[in-house]
C-alpha cells in the first residue's frame, strides 16, 4: 500500500481514533466526569490533529498542480475527517451542558 490508499488510510486510521474518544467524552461527562471528558476531548484533539496534517498533505500536493484522483477510499475519507470534526464540536456542546446541570444539583 502506498500513495494516496495510503495517506488515506492514515487519516481514517487518525480521526476514526479521535472520533471515537470525543464519543467517550461525551459519555464521561454523562457520569459527571467533567474534567476527564474535557482531558479526552484535548486527546481526540491530538489525534485528530494527525490525521489533518495527512489531509493537508493531499491539499498541498493539488495545489502544486499534482491532481488527485477521486475514488471512494477517497470520499470514505473526507466523511470520516468531517465527522470526527463535527462530533469534536458536539462533544464540547454536550459537556458544557452537563457542566451546567451537574451544577444545578
């Protein structure tokens, strides 16, 4: 495996990871583990961050006039870089919310 199946796999691989530990997250805080779900949210951060700088690698490489060819590993891809993006933003939502409830009680 190489090239594009490649880098496309390490940015599943990444942000798969860091989707699954905003999920964690967001069940942490459900516990009232403020401070771990906002801990695990900065790890998902991490990762997810790995995962970026191999999609911007694809960006670069098309901007300097290497053009990418679409496939579906290709769109898998994109969809699961946005997810993961989207459930970071929710997971902060959702503690923040619990944050406040736990407060009230």
């Amino acid at each position: 495996m190489e090239g594009l199946e490649l880098i496309c796999f390490q940015i599943i691989s990444a942000v798969g990871t860091a989707r699954s530990i905003f999920i964690e997250a967001i069940r942490e805080a459900k516990e009232g583990n403020i401070q771990s779900a906002r801990d695990m949210i900065a790890e998902g951060a991490e990762v997810f961050t790995q995962g970026h700088h191999s999609h911007m690698e694809l960006i670069q490489k098309e901007a300097s006039g290497e053009k990418t060819e679409i496939n579906l590993l290709l769109i898998h891809t994109e969809d699961m870089l946005m997810s993961a993006e989207s459930f970071r933003i929710l997971a902060i939502e959702f503690i923040d919310l619990y944050e406040k409830m736990y407060e009230k009680k």
